[in-house]
C-alpha cells in the first residue's frame, strides 16, 4: 500500500483530529516499507501539540488498525523511540443524521430498505417531508 492509499483511507475515516494529524505527520516521516520511528517528543514539536496528546492520538491509532507499534532498546537496556508501522486501518465512515447526533446501524439498514435506489437529495426531500407532516 501506498502513502497516497493510505492517506485516502485517513480522509475516509473517522478518526479524531489528534490521531488524524499524528498519522499524517508518520505518514509524511515514513520510508517506502511505511515504517519510521520518531520519538514521541519530535512528533509533538513538530505538530506543535503536548507528548501527552501525542501518546493518545498514537494509540487511536492503534486501536482503529492503523498503527502498530514496536518498543526498541539501546544494548544496555535503556529506552529507544518506537518503531511504527503504518498499517491499511479499518475505514469506519460515520452517517449523520441532521437531526440528531448519529445514526444507529439499525436505523440505516430501515432506511435503505425504506428508500432503495434514490439520491442523497431524494432520501432529505422524503424525510423531510415525513418530519413536516
């Protein structure tokens, strides 16, 4: 996979602003096998946000499956910058509903069935008009 691919896929996805610059910056860092290791303080001044922030945005990532992370240690035992491997990440795209905060999966799938094979514009003008009535 490549940096563009990858970079789409973060476009799509639903990560928070912390994660989804910190994946860029890596994305920007890493060499052709998508892996680079800069220490958590050059990720935040580089970012301009705290170590703090960044360890939390590290580990969305994580937790989405965009990042795997590999501690490394000098010979006589002290610590090292991680090893980060940029991964491909499950697309998670939310819906929103205008009208309220998210949209439950079970609320999607009634609407699809509810609206087949219409537009976007379609399916606002029906709701609308069933909101209105």
């Amino acid at each position: 996979m490549n940096k563009g691919e990858i970079i789409n896929l973060v476009y799509k996805s639903d990560l928070s602003k912390r994660a989804m610059l910190v994946i860029l910056y890596l994305v920007n860092r890493a060499d052709s096998n998508m892996t680079c290791f800069p220490s958590v303080t050059r990720i935040a001044q580089d970012c301009s946000i705290s170590t703090r922030t960044v360890q939390r945005a590290i580990n969305d990532l994580i937790d989405a499956g965009f990042l795997k992370r590999e501690s490394r240690f000098h010979k006589k035992g002290g610590q090292r910058s991680s090893y980060f491997t940029i991964l491909k990440g499950e697309v998670k795209i939310r819906e929103v509903n205008l009208f309220e905060e998210e949209i439950s999966e079970k609320e999607m799938e009634y609407n699809r069935n509810q609206f087949p094979k219409t537009s976007v514009f379609q399916r606002l003008k029906q709701s609308l008009s069933v909101i209105l009535s």
